[in-house]
C-alpha cells in the first residue's frame, strides 16, 4: 500500500520524455508529397518520423507541433512538417504514432530543429486524489510565460543522418523534459508547470514500440497482400483526399487482425473485407516496422465505424466500477463525432442488449458481461449531458472494444504450478488503485479482487524472472466481471529490473549532509532526514531505497559524461562531465549549502545498489 502513496508524492518531480523516431527509406512508402525535394527525384530519399513519449505524470500534454526541419550540412534547410498539428504526447506511451512521410534530399544531415507551441497548451496533472487538474501556469526556468519553443540537435559523429538512396537509416531524437519539466503542486488547485527541455540524439534507441498510422484509405491491393494509407496523425481531420502528411504502403499478414464496421475478420477475409470499403474510409493501423525486407507490417487494422473521430463519440479510459450495465470510466480520451476532442476525468457509461463488444488482437465477438473493473476500453455511443451535470455516454446501440490494459505492482508471490502470480498493485493505466472499486468482479463477495493480493494468470508465461518484492509490468485483459479469481489474465510480463531506472529523493528540511561519500567517480546517497521520497521507479513501479539496508549509490558511465545540472536561486549550471559535476556539488556544500532534492535516471543495479546514471538534477537551497 505505501507504493500509492509514493506515486501522490511523486508529482513535484514529474517529467515526461517524448522520443522522436526518425526511419529513412528509399522504395518503403509510395506516393509521398510531403516536405521538399530539390526536384530530382533520382537523388532523393523518402523519410517518415514518427513521434511518442515514454510514460509519465501527465493526464493530459497538449502542443502544437508546428514544425520539424532537418539541416542538411551543405545548409540546406527540409521542412518535413507540412501542417501544424496538435499531439497529447500523454496518450502515447505505449506506441509511436506516424506524423510524416516526405521526400527529402540525399545527403548527411547536421542538425534537427523541432518547434512546439505552448500558446494554446492544454496540460493536465493529477492531485493527490487522482484528480486530473489544469496547470494554471505553463513557464521557462525564469518565470515568464512559455509560447514557443525551438530546441535544436546536432546530428554529427555516430549520430550523423544519412539519406542514400537505397539506404536505410534509422534515428532517434529525445525530446526530454525529465531533467526540467517540474510540477509545483505548493497549491494543489493551481499547478505551475516550468519548461526548460533537452533534446539528444541517439542511434541505438531503446527496443521499438508498436507503430500507430491514422489517415483515410488509398487503395487495397489483395493480390500483394497490401493496402495504402493517407497519413493524418493524432487527430487531425480524415475527410478529403488530400496527402499533405504523405502515404505509406502497410503490407498484411494471415495473423492480421481486422475489425470494420465492429465486424471482426482475420488474415485474406479481412483484407477482401477492407477492399470492399470506398476511398478515404477511416482507418487506423497498429503494427510494426521490420528490414529484410523494411516494411511496415500490420498487427491489427481499424476501419469505418471503427475508428474514433466518424459518426459517434468516442470515449477511452479504463473502468473505475460497475454497477449492473453502467459503467464509470477514468480520464480517458473523449472525442465527439463532430471532431472535437475533451479531456475529462470521469464519463458514465450506459451498456445494453445491443451493445457491441469486441475485444484487440481478437476477431470474434463477446459479450457486456465480460467487461470488469480496471479493463481499459474504447467506447463509441452518442455523449449526453455536460461537464457540469456530468457526461453520460449511452453506448445501449454502440460499441465497447476491450483494449490491453497495463498493470503495476510488485510480486507478492509466485506459483509455477498453477501459473499463477500474485501482485501487491500500485496502479492499472496510470491510475492509483485506490480510485477503483472491485465490487463485483469476484465469483461471491469473498472472491472480489484484492488489490493487495491480485491474482494474475500467467498461462505459459515463464516466471522464473520474478522473486517476491520485485517490481513487474504486466499488459493482458481483465477477467471477466463476475468471474474472479483469477482477477487478471496476463498476454505480457514486464521485468522492469532491466528497463530504464528512475531514482527520487528529497530532504526535509534541505541537507548539508545529503552524500556519505562523493568523488569524481562516485556519490554514495545519506538518506537520513529525507521526507517522502527515497524511491526508485522502473516502468511506474516504485521501490523503497530505504528498506535496502544499503546506501544507494551514483556513478556515470564509462565516459563519465552525461546531463548533470545544478539548481538553485532561480541559477540552472548544466555540467556534462560528472567529475566537474561532483566537484560543483562538493564545493557548494563546503560553502554552506543545502541539497533539497535529486532526481537521477539510468540503469540500476539491485545487488550493488548503484545507478549508473547519464542524468542527475540536483535542487539546492
């Protein structure tokens, strides 16, 4: 239970990371028309970039994207962002989302500048009650308002950009905004929200995620097992032909899953099903790119009535409770039919006899009876009411699709012999426990969901991976309501002990004492006199530094070079040498000063208690 209280005291130090994948390809896409060519086609590349964000404490981050331009080193400028658009990078930490195909120049590319616009900025954070709340104020580390933001990335050395006809490349650009963008909660009612991103370049980026491409269908080619579609990212309009984003070829499987008109199909039946449909249905494509040959290849295919932004209003969220055939979803996305988009914390849901009920990665068709508490799902109906009486979304003649639901928590216990693993949970998409209701999901009363005891059915799953108190990611489908236990069945286990580690510490009052030992290549933290946070989180999953018995330590990587800043009286000193870094550091402290927080991000080490780390912020006082 102290993990739920850790993620509430979490959000003074919340950040989020926006990655920027970059494929360059010759012959991948057909029909692009995006961007700028020189006029020779023959000596020119097609590029597509895609955009997402790792997870983060945002219910909602809302900008303008109003362009993306690449250097080349002759100096040569690409706009490869033909119309602004906006991205709520929130909604995508579990996928990268296609904003752009366009053909460019050959050559090596120097620099990319990406624009973001904050005029109109629309970011939401959640209070300690799990209550979205605007930020009343968006600012830069002086204080003054944010409106636009230019943040520009060398790409020379090994993260040089090459476009060669016939040649692949692959980049990817972090936008980061762990080390700099903070929330003071100091008035929970009006969060303030200071600015002051990064942005890095890195050719070897974490494992990919799955791809999501939106736009209006081009033309199906069945005998190739292929079909194109009109790029049109996040939520920009699908009515009309016009290719301005570009187009990409997306090319099936047999184990391409399609759902059309809230009709399931599989493989050849769903592609002939998909042929049938007119020019510029809606579609929307989730898969993945692949080489050898490159392609992107399509896991599940959305098209006509089934995908949000056509006739009816679309909410996405995951179910806080039920009660009978209603339904209360949590901070989700809304978007109504007539293409306007609301972000709102809670909407009621009214199911019925001739609700619809699919479910992803599946082509057949279930039942209401199936969706419980905690399961994230999209619902299409027609929305009543107003944010005032509260919004009510009769779904009685629509459509529910249960989509993979995220759980976080630690390991409580594992059973090999019945497939079985217990978790103490912190969260499920994002949001405390403590905000859902399990009654009902259980066989009787007695058999409710436990939070801190939730059974996961892990089917062929290996466990071996996972010991008692360690943090685990999970990803499947609730168990149908009613019908616990099992409470969940799992599709995927996460070890985060691997993925990217997060270490938050703070002191109270501020500490002269904050480091048992620091050196120019190490600090050994003194966690005497923290307050509520000496944690480490992996993949939203905390883990208390002070139930070690070890001191946590800090050292860079082989290098010694990383991000390092020093904060403090309205003063940000940035370092990207760790030995300078620590003598900075040691010095201010001889000099009287006080360390209030740290936030350090890298890999951990469990048994030696050590991160290696390429990001610290130190907050002084």
């Amino acid at each position: 239970m102290k993990s739920r209280t850790i993620l509430s005291a979490w959000r003074g130090f919340s950040s989020l990371l926006l990655t920027v994948t970059l494929a360059a390809f010759l012959s991948l896409l057909g029909g692009c028309n995006a961007g700028s060519s020189d006029g020779n086609e023959a000596d020119s590349g097609e590029i597509t970039i895609g955009l997402t964000d790792a997870e983060g404490d945002f219910v909602s981050y809302e900008v303008g994207v109003t362009s993306l331009t690449l250097t080349r080193r002759d100096g040569t400028v690409v706009e490869t962002l033909p119309l602004q658009t906006e991205v709520d990078f929130a909604q995508y930490t579990e996928m990268t989302e296609f904003l752009t195909a366009a053909t460019i120049p050959s050559g090596v590319y120097t620099h990319a500048t990406l624009t973001l616009d904050y005029s109109n900025a629309d970011i939401q954070v959640e209070d300690a009650n799990g209550d979205a709340v605007p930020a009343s104020r968006i600012q830069d580390e002086e204080g003054n308002p944010v409106e636009t933001m230019e943040l520009t990335v060398k790409l020379t050395g090994r993260n040089q950009l090459t476009i060669v006809p016939g040649v692949p490349a692959h980049l990817t650009l972090d936008f980061d905004l762990e080390a700099s963008n903070r929330v003071d909660m100091s008035d929970p009612a009006q969060p303030v929200v200071t600015v002051q991103p990064f942005l890095v370049a890195d050719l070897n980026p974490e494992a990919p995620k799955i791809h999501r491409l939106r736009g209006p269908l081009k033309e199906v080619n069945p005998e190739e097992g292929s079909f194109e579609v009109i790029v049109r990212p996040f939520l920009q309009s699908l009515a009309g032909p016009h290719s301005r984003f570009g187009t990409l070829e997306v090319v099936t499987t047999d184990a391409t899953v399609y759902e059309i008109d809230g009709q399931g199909y599989e493989g050849r039946a769903g592609l002939n099903r998909l042929d049938e449909m007119p020019a510029f249905t809606a579609t929307v494509v989730l898969g993945d790119l692949k080489f050898n040959p490159r392609r992107f290849e399509a896991r599940e295919v959305y098209a006509g009535s089934s995908v949000q932004g056509g006739e009816m209003d679309v909410v996405t969220g995951n179910v806080l409770r039920r009660t009978g055939d209603t339904l209360t979803i949590k901070g989700g996305m809304l978007v109504r039919g007539t293409g306007s988009v609301v972000i709102n914390d809670e909407i009621t849901v009214l199911l019925g006899e001739g609700t619809r009920v699919t479910r992803q990665m599946d082509s057949e068709q279930h039942d209401i009876a199936e969706i419980s508490v905690g399961q994230r799902v999209m619902v299409f109906g027609t929305l009543n009411g107003d944010a005032g009486e509260g919004r009510v979304l009769d779904a009685t003649e629509g459509q529910v699709r249960m989509v993979l639901t995220t759980l976080m928590g630690t390991v409580v216990q594992t059973d090999g012999a019945a497939q079985e693993l217990v978790l103490d949970l912190s969260s499920i998409g994002r949001h405390r426990i403590d905000q859902f209701d399990f009654s009902g999901t259980g066989s009787d009363g007695s058999q409710d969901a436990d939070p801190d005891n939730y059974q996961v059915a892990t089917a062929a799953l290996d466990l071996d991976p996972f010991a008692p108190g360690e943090p685990v990611k999970v990803r499947g489908f609730v168990q149908a309501f009613g019908m616990a236990p099992a409470d969940f069945n799992a599709r995927t286990l996460i070890d985060v002990s691997a993925v990217r580690a997060r270490m938050l510490v703070d002191w109270r009052p501020a500490s002269q004492t904050p480091f048992d030992t620091i050196s120019d290549q190490q600090m050994t933290l003194n966690l005497t006199g923290t307050g509520d946070l000496h944690h480490l989180i992996r993949a939203g999953v905390p883990v208390d530094l002070q139930g070690s018995g070890v001191s946590p330590a800090l050292q860079p990587g082989d290098d010694g070079r990383g991000r390092y800043l020093v904060v403090g009286d309205g003063v940000l000193v940035f370092h990207s040498s760790f030995a300078e870094f620590s003598s900075d550091l040691q010095g201010r402290l001889e000099e009287g000063g006080a360390v209030a927080a740290l936030t350090a991000t890298g890999s951990y080490d469990d048994e030696q208690a050590m991160l290696t780390a390429g990001r610290i912020r130190v907050k002084m006082e």
